[in-house]
C-alpha cells in the first residue's frame, strides 16, 4: 500500500490467520499474530500496524 491509499475488502466471510505481516518500502516488518475477522480492520501507520475491531463507520 502507498503512502497516499490503502484497500478495504468488503464482502468479507472468513477469517484469515495469522500470522499477518506488513512490510514496508525500506524492508522492515511488523508481525501480528492475528487473526483477522469480518469487523476488524488492519490500520498501518508509518511506524506500527494493529488490529482493530471496526466502528461501523468504516
């Protein structure tokens, strides 16, 4: 993902497990543990990356 985006999938039924892992542009990596969920989002700053549950705003 840019700097300027980023994805939402919708439609979403299944879990995906874990573990996840974003990399970004200069190599490094941030590893969750997931899973990830219909109703949880993945939100990646410059230096972190989480698992949230969604707010429905979404």
């Amino acid at each position: 993902m840019t700097a300027e985006g980023g994805v939402v999938l919708h439609d979403v039924t299944d879990c995906y497990e874990g573990p996840i892992v974003v990399t970004y542009a200069e190599g490094r990596t941030v590893e969750l543990d997931g899973p990830i969920c219909p109703g949880q989002r993945l939100v990646i700053g410059n230096t972190t990356a989480q698992l949230l549950e969604s707010t429905g705003r979404d």
